[in-house]
C-alpha cells in the first residue's frame, strides 16, 4: 500500500510539472529531475522511504537500456563509421584522460580521477535527439555529426559500466586478477551477443509467424528479462543484461516493431528512474557550495565543447559543424547518472562529490535546449568568413529518400501497387508485419520495413516526414484507422490514401486525415457500371467523368448519401454511337457565349455538331441567337482526331 501511494504521488505531481516543462520547450527529463527534488527527502519530505523508489528506478535503469540497445543501430555505426569510431573514439578517449588528470592533479586516486572521465564523456542522447528532432535538423550535417558520437557513447556503456567494479578493486586487488575479471566480464557479454542472435531471430521467426502482437511482445519481454537474470547470476547488473538484450533484438529484422512495443514503458520507468535521481539532490549542500557547482558545470560546459569539436575536426568535419557539435553535446547525460548510480554503493565518489556531479548534471541537461539553439550564431561569430560555409554550400548532407510513396500493408493490393510504382520509376518503402511478406518485396527490389504500419516510430524509420504519398493497404479497419491518425499528426502536409473492404466508416477516415478512401466492394460496382456503359457504347472520356464523379464525392451515390446526377441517357435516341463524342460545357469554359458557327467549329476542328443538351433536353437545330452555357452538353461526330481536337476546344 505504501509503495502505491508513493507511486500515485510521484505520477500525480509529475503530471503538471511535466506538462509546464513542455509549456517552456524543456525536456522532460528536467520535469522528473524537478519532481523528485520537490517530494524527496531534501525538498518537502512527502516521500522519505527512497529505498521503495530506487528498487523501481533500477527496473527503470534495465528498461532504459534495453531501449538504448533497440535503438542502437550498428548498421549506422557501418555506414558513418569514420564520424562513429574516429569522431567518438577520440571524444570519449581525450575527455576521459582530459578530465581524468585534472582529477589527479588535485590529488584524487587515479582509480577515481578516471572514474570521473567516464562521468564526464557521456552526454545526453534523449535530449539532444529529441530537440535535433523537433528543430528537423537531424539530416544537416551538424545533426548527423551529434549522432555519430552519441552512437559511439552509447556503444560505451557496456563497457563502462563493467569498468566501475574493476576501478573500485583496484586499491585492493592486484592489477592481474583485476585484468582477469574484466576480460571475463566482457567475454560473457560477448558470449550472450553471439549466441543470443541466433537464439532470438529463430524464435522470433517462428513466433511472428503466428501473427499474434501479444505473444510477441511477451517473447520480447522474455529475452530482456532472460538476459538480465543471466548477467545477474554472472555478477553484473540487470542492466547489462536489459542492453545487451536490446542489442540482439535490435539486429534483427524485428527490432523495428519490439522498439514500438517498448517505448510506452520507457516512458513510464526512465521517468520514475529520473524522479528518484532528484530525490537523492541535496539542495542544501548544493546552496552550500553553490560556488563550486558553478565553477565545475562552467568547466564541463567548456572543456568538454572543445574536446568535442576538436574530435569532430580530426574526424573530418567542417568547422561550422564541429563547433554546433561541441556546443550540442557539451552537457553531461543520462548514461552519466547511470554510471554514477552503479558507482556511488563502490565508493568511487568523495565525501560530498556526488552532490555537486548531480547538480551539474541536472543543471547541464537543462541548458542543453539553449546551447542548441545558440549554437550556429556562437559558432558563426567564433569562426573567421573564410571557415565558414558559403550560402550556397549549405550543410546538409544527402538526405535518406524523399519525395517517396510509403505503402503500409504488401497483402495483393499493396505489393502490386508497389511493384507499379517501382516499374514506373517511382521510389517506393514498404511497411509490413508479416516477415515473409518483408522478404517477399525485398526480393521484388523494394525498400522494405518490418513493423506495424500503424505504429509511429514505425512510420518514422520509413521517413512518413518526407513521404509525398502514404497508401494504407491494410486488411484491418482498425489498423488503417489508427494508421492515417498518426501519419496525419506525423506529416501534415502528405496525401493519405486508405484502402478498406467495406464501407464503414469512409466518413471517420476522411475526417481523420485520408484524402482517398478506396473501398473495395464499391469499386467492383463501379467497374462493372463502367463495363455495362461500354456496351451502351456511351463514349470512354464521358465514363472516366462519371466514375471519377462517384469516387470524388466518397461513393456517396453508392452509400445512398447523394441523389443520382448521371444524365447518360440524353443521346440513346440519337441512333448515332460511332464516331460520336459529348462535350460538356463547364463554368469559366472558353466558349461559353459563342455557337458553332461563331468558332467555326467544322473548320477548325473538321466535327459536326449535331445536337446541343440542355436542361435534359435535346435542340438538333438552334436558331441563329443560340449561345453556349455552363452545363450544356454538345453531341460532336468526326473521326477520332477530329473529335480529340474539338474536346480540347471545348475544355479550355
């Protein structure tokens, strides 16, 4: 009971407090960090007993790294391995040994100076994304940058965390044991990579088979947990085990979809794991020694910009570039509290030094929104013309493909909708859950995703931000419905065609984003209305027009919602079907005002007009004050270039 009502407390006061850190474009992090100092047992003691919310905070460690690793992407590691291994390699080695001796020089163990270097090379990947991602600038050359090196942090986390119980034995222990335990902690990790990746993707490939998203979902769950247990009985954490398990997962076709199911729990844990990360802040001391805790976050903020940005340079970036870097990445992150989380029961810290790496922490973490946004001014005013880039060499970097079509769903109508878009030169992603039907269009040639289509991170990895069309082609409704409301809320400006089997629900999809409703019961009608016109030799070009009508008014005349406004039977008593075409006459036509004479229709195009339509009403021969209006309908006879040139007359 007590454990609920901490809960209860802790989610209802970070509520408001979030929902203001959003108000002011902060990040969330800085609203639980905000939350625990308010309730801890340094702020207004509502909840004294942390030890109840640290328990869920190491849960909330496990999950956030089991995450990480799902968004780890080693593929991109390949692809920018330059920027990944060089640029971040020599930010994390030169922050580390920078700060390190530093440390030293003021007379702390080596052991722990170093500890303090691995503190101070970890920046923020949550926040850092995810203000790169609201600015839309995570495909500019800066933004990619950012992304190598956290890549590279990110790969480091194993590894440090596994470094932390080997620097605490280091005053007791001789260096060889110590080498030794090292080497077998990182050769089980080892161990569960290679041997975890074919153990995960030949269940999984059985268990997606099925088609069942909770049986799924539990599968993914049973690796985390499994892996944590695993390191756990070895002598690590449960948090090592959650990231490597990520990691497994996330090389697999599959790692796309276990990511969606994921990330509404991440929320959840990562911010209770936050929350009682404030709730450890010591106001007091930190009011204390307010003057220390300034002078370390300015040297943090400093030192660790142009050890980034002097990293990026050697690694090839501009100038422009490894200055926004610098000054993006200068704050120090969440991994960070992680580590120091694992840490602090080690001794690695001193008497009062873990208060002041909080402090700095946090206060870092929330000036990291105004170093971004300040970023390319400062680093324009820093750099001389002549390191700037010019205008027209702007810095972005070649963009993943845009301007594509994204088809969710390669059942029938989607792979042949896809394979047309293909054919005609049109670059085409497809999404869809079903594994052999992903294997199915990659072997077709197409750009192809595992994942549920009606999923936003889905539908994000599969670029529905640069998207000119989105095409539904799922068999549920309720997939379909669910899908056209996030892409809509995803991309504004895309087009939105949903393709459904039966007639609910049109009106819902429309009013929820779609342009085009495609309904296939209603589309067998119309097809065979079209065919049933042929044989009434009614002409190709006034079919198209009906039909269009029908689709263009939602199948309105087909759902019972519109009255019938055909009027096809105006020339069945002509008794004249070949060569025979009617010309519509709509508002703002050319020839409104004018006659057949008055154009010199046969001259000009070499057709008869044999009748004129209006009201219903057929007028074979019009006397001399006779005028075409909007609406009226002109039976023509000629040959087929003759009439192709009178229809274009009358459409202009």
């Amino acid at each position: 009971m007590g454990l609920l009502l901490d809960l209860a407390l802790l989610v209802g006061i970070a509520i408001p407090i979030v929902a203001l850190a959003h108000r002011i474009k902060a990040p969330p992090v800085v609203g639980f960090l905000a939350v625990g100092i308010l309730v801890g047992p340094h702020g207004l003691s509502l909840i004294r007993a942390a030890e109840e919310v640290e328990a869920l905070s190491e849960l909330g460690v496990a999950l956030l790294l089991f995450s990480v690793g799902l968004e780890l992407s080693l593929s991109h590691v390949r692809e920018w391995a330059r920027t990944v291994l060089l640029g971040g390699g020599l930010q994390v080695v030169s922050t580390i040994a920078v700060v390190g001796a530093l440390a030293a020089g003021i007379g702390l163990p080596w052991p722990q100076a170093v500890f303090y270097g691995a503190l101070a090379a970890m920046s923020s990947t949550a926040v850092v994304m995810k203000n790169y991602a609201e600015r839309g600038e995570l495909d500019t050359a800066p933004g990619r940058s950012v992304i190598s090196v956290l890549l590279f942090q990110d790969l480091c986390v194993l590894p440090l965390i596994l470094l932390a119980p080997v620097l605490a034995q280091l005053g007791d222990a001789d260096l060889g044991a110590v080498g030794t335990d090292f080497a077998e902690g990182l050769a089980i990790m080892a161990a569960l990579l290679i041997g975890g990746r074919f153990v995960v993707k030949s269940l999984l490939d059985r268990i997606v088979i099925l088609r069942d998203r909770e049986l799924f979902t539990l599968c993914i769950a049973f690796f985390g947990i499994a892996a944590a247990l695993l390191t756990e009985a070895a002598g690590f954490s449960i948090a090592i085990g959650a990231f490597i398990a990520g990691l497994i997962i996330s090389e697999s076709e599959y790692g796309l979809q276990a990511m969606s199911d994921v990330m509404p729990f991440r929320s959840v844990f990562s911010g209770i794991f936050f929350i009682s990360v404030g709730m450890l802040l010591d106001l007091g001391a930190v009011r204390e020694q307010a003057g220390l805790v300034a002078a370390v976050l300015a040297a943090v903020l400093i030192l660790k910009a142009v050890l980034v940005a002097g990293a990026l340079r050697l690694a090839g970036e501009t100038a422009m570039t490894a200055v926004i870097g610098g000054l993006s990445l200068a704050q120090v992150g969440e991994f960070s509290i992680i580590l120091a989380a694992a840490g602090l029961p080690l001794g690695l810290f001193g008497d009062s030094d873990y208060q002041v790496f909080l402090s700095v922490a946090v206060l870092s973490v929330m000036a990291t929104p105004f170093l971004i946004h300040a970023a390319p001014p400062v680093a324009r005013r820093l750099l001389s013309p002549r390191q700037r880039p010019r205008p027209e060499r702007a810095e972005f970097v070649s963009r993943p493909p845009a301007d594509h079509t994204l088809v969710v769903g390669y059942g029938v109508s989607g792979r042949y909708l896809a394979r047309m878009l293909h054919a005609a030169g049109i670059h085409c992603v497809v999404v869809e859950n079903d594994p052999h039907r992903v294997r199915q269009a990659r072997k077709d040639g197409l750009a192809a995703i595992f994942g549920d289509g009606s999923e936003p991170a889905v539908l994000e990895h599969a670029g529905v931000g640069r998207a000119r069309i989105i095409v539904f082609a799922f068999a549920s409704q309720n997939d379909v419905r669910r899908g056209v409301a996030v892409a809509r809320d995803l991309n504004p400006g895309t087009r939105i065609i949903a393709r459904v089997r039966q007639a609910r629900g049109v009106e819902e999809l429309i009013s929820l984003g779609a342009e085009e409703v495609v309904v296939e019961e209603f589309e067998a009608s119309i097809e065979l209305f079209a065919k049933a016109l042929e044989i009434y030799r009614i002409p190709v070009h006034r079919i198209w027009e009906e039909t269009e009508a029908v689709r263009t008014e939602h199948y309105g005349l087909l759902r019972g919602t519109s009255s019938p406004d055909l009027r096809l039977d105006t020339a069945k008593h002509l008794g004249i079907h070949d060569a025979l075409e009617l010309a519509e006459i709509r508002d703002r036509a050319q020839v409104i005002g004018e006659s057949a004479t008055s154009i010199e229709l046969r001259r000009r195009t070499g057709v008869v007009q044999i009748a004129v339509v209006r009201d219903g009403q057929p007028i074979y021969r019009p006397d001399p004050a006779y005028r075409y209006e909007a609406g009226d309908t002109v039976v023509l006879v000629g040959d087929r270039e003759s009439l192709d040139r009178a229809l274009e007359l009358f459409r202009k």
